[in-house]
C-alpha cells in the first residue's frame, strides 16, 4: 500500500466523504452536536455506532477504517510529510466509500429518508 504524494489530495477526499457518509447514518439518532462531540473524527467510534444502526462492514472495509483510526494515514493526506508510511490504494479507498455510499443510502431509505441514489 505505499504510494507517493501526488495521490495525497485524492486519498483525503475519499477519507473525508467516508467519515461524512458515517455521519449520515449517525444523524438518524444523534443531533449534529452530539456528533461533533462524542465522536468528531474519531473513525472507529463512527463506524461502532453505524453498526450499531445497521450497517454491515465487509471485512476489506474495517481493515480500511482500522488504518484509518490506528494510523497517521488521514492526517498525512492533509499535511503531506516525508518518509515511510502505509497508505491505502484509491481503489480499496473507492471500494470503500461506494459500498458505504450505497449502504448507508439503503439504511436511511429504510429509515424514510429521503435519498437520492
């Protein structure tokens, strides 16, 4: 999974818009300040509580969203810095966040949220 900086930029918008999709589905049971508050950007307290809600995580997945909470990964694809470091590919990162796009867009239509696919 090593990669350069060119893909810095790429890997953060996919890293953004996962944790954004988490939010959503969070946002059936908690206000945005509870949100902001007891989880923020913590990616693994997101994604314990989406399960919570419904969601189901393939394995590929929480490798994906361990990296992302155990390891500098997100942080460095905002300031890139030198050196050794495990990155994710963009197409586990696309796999990823399409999944979770069309999963959590299944939950909250179930929820009667209204929901463009």
């Amino acid at each position: 999974m090593a990669a350069g900086h060119a893909e810095s930029p790429i890997r953060f918008l996919y890293y953004h818009a996962i944790e954004l999709y988490l939010k959503a589905l969070l946002r059936l049971r908690h206000d945005v300040e509870t949100i902001r508050e007891e989880y923020g950007r913590k990616i693994l307290r997101l994604v314990a509580e989406a399960e919570n809600l419904g969601l189901v995580v393939a394995d590929e997945d929480r490798k994906l969203y361990e990296l992302m909470g155990d390891t500098d990964a997100v942080i460095d694809s905002r300031y890139i810095r030198t050196g050794s470091k495990t990155s994710p590919t963009i197409d586990a990162l696309s796999r990823t966040g399409q999944g979770l796009r069309s999963e959590v867009g299944r939950l909250l239509q179930k929820a009667g949220v209204g929901v463009r696919l």
